[in-house]
C-alpha cells in the first residue's frame, strides 16, 4: 500500500478557519487542497449603496488583525476617484498608523504565531515556561505597536479615526512625542528579534517565485506605489485587474488569485523585501546582514525572519515621522463625490491588499471588489506543499504534518480576510 | 480536599473578523497571568494543542451563518459549563447580518458564479437565538478591559460590573463637549451601549454605534434630533444599520425609517 494522506482539520495558529488535505499516491503527492471553511460574509455585496465615507468602518471589520489596511486601501481608492491626492503631515500619520500595524500584526506572528513552530511548541504558553525573556519582549514590542495605533486611531482594533481625506483629529506634537522612548526600546528589540530568530534552523526550501509588492521611487511601501514583480510586472495600481484574476475552487470558501500570463505569485513580507531591500533603513540592512540574509531571499521560512527586519525598519520610520511630525491645520482634505471609479492598493503586513469601487454622483458605491493578501497567496501555498512534501515523504506522518503546518503560517494567512467572497472573474473546472 | 483543578477556557470562532478573539491576545500586560491562571483548553488562532471538554467557560466569537455552525453551537453549548459571547456577531448576528435585510435569492448570484459550492443560511443570527448563553460581552470590537473583568468575575464566582447607560454618560465622565449639541455632528450616542470609553466623540466625531443599543434607547427621538439636523431618512437607515444592524431597537428603528 503505497497511499497516505495527511490530514489537518482544523488549521491552529492562523488567522480565521482552514484545514488541509494532502494526498501522496506512490510516492508522489497527487492533491493538495487546502479547505477554507471560515464561512463566507458577503461584504461586496452589502457595500452597495452605502456611502464612500462609510467604506473604511466597513471594511474594517473583513479583519481584526489587519483593520488599518482595509482602511487605508478603501481610503485611498476613494481619493483617486474624487482627484485628491493626501500629502504632507496627514499622509505621515498615516504612515505612523501602519507602522503601528506592522509592528503589532509582526510580533503577534513572530512570537505568538510561527516561533512556536521553530522552537518545538504547541503554542506560546507552552514557549513562555521555557524562554520567557523572549516571549515578555514579543508581547511588549506588539503593546507598542498597538499603542501607536491607539494614539494615532482611537484603538487598535478598529481604529475610529480615520475618514476618507485624513484622519477626524490629529493628534499633538506632544501626544506623538510621548511614543519616543518606547519606540526606541521596541526597535531595540526589534534588531534583537532579528538576531533571536536568525539562530532557528530553517528548512532547506526555495521555489522559483513572482513575487509581488508595491514599489515607491523615495520609501519602503506601505500607503502608495506601483506595482512590481519580480518577473517584470510593472504597472500603475488602476491596471491590476488586467493582469490578475480571481478563480474559484470547490474546496475553498476563498478565492485564488493568480496572475494572467503566469500563474502564482507571491505578496507580503518576503515579496517586499526583494523588491524593495535598498529602500530599508541603514540599520534595517544591516540587522538583515547580521541575520545572515543578503538582498535577496526565496526560502519561505525565513519569511519569519524578513518580518523583523521589517518590524525594524517600522520602528525607525515611525521615529522619523515623530521626529518631524508637527500637526496639520486641518486633519482632513475635503472630498467631492462624482460618478467615478477608485483603486486603492497598500500593503497589509500579509501583502498588497486590493480595492475597487464604483461611485455614484452621490458618492454612493454601485460596486466593489477587495482582493486580500491571502486569497493572492493561496496558490503559492497549494504549490509550495506539493513541493515540500514530494521532498519529504520519508518522514513520519506527525511529523510531516508539523512541517505542512509550518510551511503555511510562512504565508501568515488571514483566512478570515481571503473569505470574505469576492466576485468571480474565471472558473475552472 | 482534592488538588485545585485550573478552571478550562475554550475559545470558539463562528463568522466574524477575529478581532475579540484578538483582544485577548492584545491583552499583552495580562496575558501571561491569565494563561497562569486558566487552562485554554482550546483556541486555535493561539495554539494546535486541543483538551477535551467539558470546559469551565467557553468564550463564543462570532455569528451563525451556515447549517453547519447552526449544529455546532450545540455541540458546545453541551460541553460548557459557562458559555460567554464576545463581540457584536456573536451578541447581535455582526455587520454579516445586513443580508438579512435583503432577499438571499437576489444577493447570492450577486456575489456567486457557482453559489452551489456555498452553504449559507439567510440570516447572519446571535448565538443567543440558538442556544442559552450565560453572559453577553457586548462591542465590535468588545473591551479588552472588560473581558478581563468578566473572566476575573466568573472565575472569582462574582457578577461581572459592565454598565448597562449610554455613551453619553462616557462623555459627562471624560469630559468631552457633546458633538451634537455644540457642532451639530450627529451622533448614535444617546442610544448606544457605553463601554468603549465614548472614543469618538473625543476625536471630533459622532458616535457609530460599535456597542449597540443601551438598555431602553429611545431611538425614535434620537432619530427625530438627527433629522432636525438635516439627516436624511436613507441616512437615518443606513445609521441604525452597520456592526448591530440586527439588534432589536436598531432594526426596528431602521425599518421605521425604511417605510
């Protein structure tokens, strides 16, 4: 009998509910599905007829880990409709706020989420009793970047400061100032993290990946760019609809994205950092250099470590902001409604998360489209297991299924985000 | 007398963002005492390892949506000892429950190529509806604050202390100048749910009603103080309907405005 099948039912450790099925019929792996049940919640569709204004709240709640990207990219997609392009100390803050995002979402994976996999760990509780030092600072650097986004967005889950145009309120000089001295331990930390992390053994793997971010002539991308690959894609956000398309499989409850011409691509912290390494920091680079890493890294399970140099790199840009930051008149741009349609695109710690309304002359939304980091890295993930496993299938079934597991989390999927449904593009049978 | 048995603490997920769940997470000062003190015999988003039920206390996220959870709120209810819902989906059927307001028929094709891969009920409902629930923690997102507080209470056998009065009361308390009065902004405070700390109208917006309606909300006079401020009837709805769009006194209040 040469069949075996993994099974996982209940995927732990991720954001939202998935499981995974893998089938190997002599010695080779034949199906890897991975079942997204998390149940469908239908925001495209609810979102018609409500206001622009109301789209960033709405969207919000698609995912309390990452809310500040839905409201960021819902954000944006509405002023490039209505023609008003955000500057100065407001587009700041809202570099500010999702800093505070990546540091709070990075630790939470860092150290929550994926070092258990590495170290041995059912979860961090059982981590704690072992390294306590270790998992006391992850949960302090993730306390800073939720009180960025407190001080910044009224909470960190949710925040209820930011409007299309800016923010309701700005906040002072003064309260910005206040997060000095606990940003400059968090990017201590951070560079510690980096070195803490780069001493887990990481499995041999790499696939010949597209990766995909945003790209920005002066800055790490968090907010605005173009598009970018690694084999080539270059274009303005308003075009991504041209080039990517979403399928729908049966066992998933989310879609695939893939990219025309080629197929899988892969978005989030790893997709960055190729695309984007000279645009870090000095010291950014550096605690990569120190970890081991060079500008170049297509083994996803270091993407682990890629998330704390990014977290470095957030502290020290949200120092900067700080630095420099001095309030704005007002903390909003108005906007004028008109028929139109908007894209918005930003990077959600997870990957471009991508937006698309169509207005009314009433600022009313007609239709809408949101493409989540995970839903665009599902394919990869189906692809990098088959792979992984095909490699491996000496090992003992338990196992082989931690490491399927772990490989997975490399992606810190949010399957609750990749299910809130998307409208179809193309079938496959 | 028998060794002292840490009281067991499952977490469950139905539909929703994972943002309640993640508040006990965000509990970063707390966390470690409280995983000291509790055994989590189950919360996937934190840990793979799983305990047999029954539990002391199950914390329930989320809303009903398919067929499937609808049997599965049961399974749980029968396992806990104490079940405690968190968060606007689970407390009021969440922002999900907006498609209860449209015929199912007209909104699946909307969204679906091939809707017979989809199993959905037509309404998005409170866990309360299906099954007894001891304690309701209301917010979208809930408190961190106050979920420590009812996890202390049950676990020291006390009556949790949540308010039951409005955000107007949070305001008084913080100080803040009321928006509507002063800038005209209108605001769902006077009916909604005090427990955020009455954040919004601190930053110079009006309240969107994240908690709820409060104890005895008279929403029909908050409605008619909106329109004076020249708040259309299609905005009134639009207002009433968001995360506890299917709370009783905001879907019946909606509805008046529907008409």
């Amino acid at each position: 009998m040469n069949a075996k099948t993994i099974k996982v039912d209940f995927l732990a450790r991720v954001e939202g509910e998935g499981g995974l099925f893998v089938r190997v019929r002599d010695q080779r792996v034949t199906e890897v599905k991975l079942n997204i049940f998390e149940p469908p919640r239908f925001f495209e569709a609810f979102l018609r007829g409500r206001k622009f204004s109301e789209a960033p709240d709405i969207t919000a709640r698609i995912c309390g880990i990452c809310p500040v990207a839905y409201q960021m990219s819902s954000c944006h997609a509405a002023e490039d409709a209505f023609g008003v392009h955000i500057e100065g100390p407001i587009r700041e803050l809202r570099r500010l706020l999702y800093c505070g995002e990546w540091i709070e979402s990075h630790a939470l994976h860092i150290y929550l989420l994926h070092a258990p996999d590495f170290l041995g760990y059912e979860d961090v509780i059982q981590m704690a009793k072992d390294h306590p030092e270790a998992v006391q600072r992850g949960l302090r650097l993730k306390k800073i970047g939720n009180q960025i986004m407190t001080v910044v967005g009224g909470r960190e889950i949710h925040p209820i400061n930011v409007r299309v145009g800016g923010f309701y309120k700005a906040p002072s000089k003064q309260q910005l100032k206040g997060l000095t001295e606990d940003l400059k331990w968090a990017r201590d930390a951070a560079v510690e993290t980096c070195r803490w992390v780069s001493t887990f053994t990481f499995p041999d793997f790499q696939r010949d990946y597209e990766f995909v971010a945003l790209r920005h002539p002066d800055e790490y991308p968090l907010n605005e760019g173009r598009l970018v690959s690694s084999k080539g894609l270059d274009i303005p956000i308003q075009e991504y609809e041209q080039h990517f398309a979403e399928e729908h499989h049966k066992h998933s409850n989310a879609l695939h994205s893939a990219l025309l011409e080629r197929g899988s691509y892969f978005v989030g912290p790893l997709a960055r950092y190729n695309l984007n390494f000279d645009k870090l920091t000095p010291l950014a680079q550096k605690a990569a250099r120190t970890a081991g890493l060079t500008a170049t890294c297509r083994n996803p399970f270091q993407g682990i470590l890629v998330r704390a140099v990014e977290t470095v790199y957030a502290c020290d840009e949200a120092l900067r902001i700080i630095a420099h930051y001095e309030a704005p008149d007002k903390p909003y741009v108005e906007v004028t409604p008109r028929v139109s349609i908007g894209h918005g695109c930003t990077e959600a710690p997870r990957g471009i998360l991508y937006h698309r309304y169509r207005y009314d002359d009433r600022g009313l939304i007609s239709n809408a489209k949101i493409v989540p980091p995970t839903s665009q890295n599902l394919k990869a993930i189906e692809e990098d297991l088959s792979e992984f496993v095909s490699a491996r299938l000496h090992l003992p079934n338990d196992r082989l299924q931690w490491q399927c597991e772990q490989a997975i989390r490399n992606y810190d999927p949010c399957i609750s985000c990749a299910t809130h449904f998307l409208k179809l593009r193309v079938e496959r049978e | 007398m028998a060794a002292v048995r840490k009281p067991k603490i499952a977490v469950w997920k139905f539909a929703s963002c994972d943002g309640c769940q993640l508040s006990l997470l965000d509990c970063e000062d707390e966390l470690l005492s409280i995983v000291g003190a509790v055994e989590i015999a189950s919360f996937p988003e934190a840990t793979r390892a799983v305990v047999k039920g029954p539990y002391d206390i199950s914390l329930v996220e989320g809303s009903i949506t398919t067929p499937h959870d609808e049997e599965r709120i049961h399974t749980i209810r029968r396992s806990s000892k104490l079940l405690i819902t968190i968060g606007a989906c689970a407390t009021s059927g969440g922002i999900q429950a907006l498609r209860n307001f449209k015929n199912v028929a007209d909104f699946i094709p909307m969204v679906y190529a091939k809707p017979e891969y989809i199993e959905t009920l037509s309404k998005s409902t409170p866990i309360n509806d299906h099954v007894f629930v001891d304690f309701q923690l209301r917010g979208c997102p809930i408190n961190k604050l106050q979920l420590v507080e009812v996890l202390n209470a049950f676990l020291n056998r006390r009556k949790p202390v949540t308010p039951a009065h409005g955000v107007c009361m949070e305001c008084k308390r913080r100080g803040t100048v009321c928006v509507m009065v002063a800038n005209g902004t209108p605001c769902l405070g006077p009916v909604t749910l005090a427990g955020c700390g009455a954040l919004c109208p601190a930053y110079d917006r009006g309240c969107y009603g994240c908690f709820g309606p409060k104890e005895t909300p008279n929403t029909t006079s908050m409605s008619a103080g909106w329109t004076a401020l020249g708040v259309t009837e299609p905005e009134l709805v639009r207002a009433f309907r968001s995360f506890n769009a299917y709370a009783e006194a905001f879907r019946k209040e909606s509805e008046a405005h529907e008409r």
